[in-house]
C-alpha cells in the first residue's frame, strides 16, 4: 500500500515549536506577510533575518515527540511505499528518525545563497551576512518557501498524490495552498483520506475520515493499527 502523510507545523507543536495560528495570527510577534515574503525580505532584510535566526536558535532546545517517532517507525515498515511530505521547516521529523523527508517549504538549517543559488548548512546568524561557502558573496538568505514563492518537489509530490492509496494530513491547518489542496488531488485519484488534527481543519470535509486529539497519540495510535 502506497502512503503519502502531510504534516503541519501542528506535528511539532508538542515539541514546544510555535505553530502560526495558534499565536492567534502573530507568529513570534509578527504578521507572516510581514516577514515570509520576498517583499518583506528586500524591504528588510535584517527583520526577516532575525526572525528566521531566533527560530533556527530556538531548534536546539526542542526534541521531537512521539508523532515524529511514530513516522520513522511507519517508515521502517513501509521503505518507499511511505513518501513523506511536511510543511515544517524544522528538523524534527529527522531528528526522530525519518529518513527520507520532503520539506515543500525548505528548511531553517539550510542558507540558500542569492548569487549563486548554492545551498549551504547555516552554522551562523544569516543577520551577520556571512560569506557564501560556495561562492565567498554575503548573499545567503533562509532556504526557505515564502508567500508568493514555489514549494520545492513539486512534481514528484503531485505524482507521489496520483499513486498513492492513502493520504493522510497530521497537524495542519489547511489554510495554505497548494499543500491545502493535496487530499483533493489525492481523492480525485482515488485514494482514501485521512486527517490526524487537534480540531478539524478548514479542509476536513475533504477527509473520508478525521480523528482530532493532539499529534503525540493520533498519530502513533494509527501507526500501530497500520503496522
Ligand atoms: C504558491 C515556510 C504558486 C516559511 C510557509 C488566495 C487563495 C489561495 C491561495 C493563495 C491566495 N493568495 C495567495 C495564495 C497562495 C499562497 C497561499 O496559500 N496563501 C494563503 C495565506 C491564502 N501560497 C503560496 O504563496 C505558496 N506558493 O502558491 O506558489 C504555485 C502553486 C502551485 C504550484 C506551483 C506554484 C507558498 C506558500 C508557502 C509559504 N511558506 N512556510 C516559514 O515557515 O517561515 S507557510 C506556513 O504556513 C507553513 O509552511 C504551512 O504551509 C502554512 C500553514 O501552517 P500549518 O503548518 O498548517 O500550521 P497552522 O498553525 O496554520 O496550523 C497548525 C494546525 O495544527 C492547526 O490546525 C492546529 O489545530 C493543529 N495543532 C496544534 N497543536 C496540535 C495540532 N494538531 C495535532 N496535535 C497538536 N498538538
């Protein structure tokens, strides 16, 4: 059986990662659209640099929980019939053993650098603009997926959609697209749908079926049932 699983950053919230709507539409202070978008990051650069930075920071002091856990366990007994796709630009679902992980919107310990489109592991504060490993230019910015931008792998994840026999969102709200639009494309290939949410999300009419809690029982609960 092929498994597509979608996390949001509701995966890692137990963790003690802030999710964006639950702050109530403020995101470590901010609006999003002032700081995750390419306009915000030519208008200020230093802001939108910070930001990410306080959040690389923050990764140090959390661990991942047993959702993640519960998905590199469901890996180890799927190998590449499991194709996992987050919305997350943490490191928690390897830091929990995944493998093989598709983060759609980048990842905060990766600098992609503007001149020469290199990436980089971030071992300083992007704020300091250091140098470029690759290409010696402080040109490095987040190598992450801004309003606006293209998510990354977007053509094997809509083909890892068509194939698949169940598609299952853990933790997401729904709100963003295209990955809001994912259990669609995966019913109208015929796959079964499955949401794992602490409340029903703004898709959930979608889901054939919707089990809401919070991620560290759902999600090892249908590890086991599956497994
Ligand atoms: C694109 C990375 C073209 C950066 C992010 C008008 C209509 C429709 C679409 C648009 C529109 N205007 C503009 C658009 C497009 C736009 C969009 O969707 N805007 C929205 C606001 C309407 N999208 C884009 O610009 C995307 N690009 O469209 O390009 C294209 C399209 C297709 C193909 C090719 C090209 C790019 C969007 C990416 C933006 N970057 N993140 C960063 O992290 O700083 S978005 C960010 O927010 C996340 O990555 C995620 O995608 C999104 C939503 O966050 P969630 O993960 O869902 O988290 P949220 O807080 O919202 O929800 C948490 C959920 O968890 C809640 O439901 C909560 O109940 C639950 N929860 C909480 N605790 C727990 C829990 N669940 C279980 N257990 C718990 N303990």
């Amino acid at each position: 059986m092929r498994v597509v699983v979608l996390t949001g950053a509701g995966i890692s919230a137990e963790s003690g990662v802030p999710t964006f709507r639950d702050a109530d539409g403020l995101w470590e202070g901010h609006r999003v659209e002032d700081v995750a978008t390419p306009e915000a990051y030519e208008a200020q650069p230093s802001v939108v640099q910070r930001f990410y930075d306080e959040r690389r920071a923050a990764l140090d002091g959390v661990e991942p929980n047993a959702a993640h856990q519960a998905l590199a366990r469901l890996e180890e007994a799927l190998g590449d019939d499991l194709y996992l796709v987050t919305q997350n630009i943490d490191d928690l679902h390897e830091r929990g053993g995944s493998q093989r992980v598709h983060h759609m919107h980048g990842r905060l310990r990766t600098a992609l650098c503007r001149a020469c489109r290199g990436r980089s592991e971030v071992h300083h504060p992007l704020l300091e603009f250091p140098p470029c490993p690759r290409c010696g230019v402080p040109e490095l910015r987040p190598d992450v997926v801004w309003f606006g931008e293209v998510p990354y792998e977007m053509d094997t994840i809509i083909a890892e959609l068509q194939r698949c026999d169940l598609f299952v969102s853990v933790g997401t709200s729904g709100a963003v697209y295209p990955a809001a639009g994912f259990v669609q494309y995966a019913r109208q290939h015929g796959a079964r749908t499955l949401e794992l949410n602490l409340v029903p999300s703004e898709g959930t009419y979608f889901f054939d079926e919707a089990r809401h809690g919070p991620a560290s029982r759902l999600v090892p609960d249908w590890v086991d049932e599956l497994t």
